[in-house]
C-alpha cells in the first residue's frame, strides 16, 4: 500500500468519523455552552484535536472512540469557558 493510499484511507474514515458522531459531539458541546454558534466553534476545535491524533483514534474500538470524542468535545468547552472567565 502506497503512502498516498493510506492517507486517502485515514481521510475516508476522519470523514466518516465526522459525520457519524457530529450530532453526538454538537449536544455535548451544547450541553456545556448555551451558545450554538459557539458551540459548532467548540465542536470544530475538538474535532482538530481527534484529527492531530488520528493515529491513535484510528486504532480504538467504537465504545472507546465514543468516549474518545465526549472528552475531546468536554475539554474544549472546558477550555472555551475557562477562557471566556478571563
């Protein structure tokens, strides 16, 4: 397998990854903002986090990604408030 297979790949399975649990991610990230502008800002800067370690996330079994994505989703609204505090 060719390195540009494997990149076409991992960018069909972020895809899918992106679509299948989006709604999922939304309402965590709406259940710690009230916001639903910010809230899709959140959600977006999570999901750069699961693609900076797609590697990983790649490897993990659906339970386990699920809970991958809650608290990649939950530390950026941690984040997001702790920054909007300041």
């Amino acid at each position: 397998m060719t390195i540009r297979e494997i990149e076409r790949e991992q960018q069909v399975t972020l895809d899918t990854i992106y679509l299948e649990h989006r709604n999922y991610m939304l309402s965590i990230a709406r259940s710690y903002i009230d916001d639903a502008q910010v809230s899709e800002d959140v959600f977006h800067n999570a999901f750069i986090s699961v693609i900076r370690n797609q590697e990983r996330v790649m490897q993990l079994p659906p339970p386990k990604l699920k809970a991958y994505l809650l608290l990649a989703v939950r530390h950026a609204s941690i984040d997001y408030l702790r920054k909007e505090r300041r």
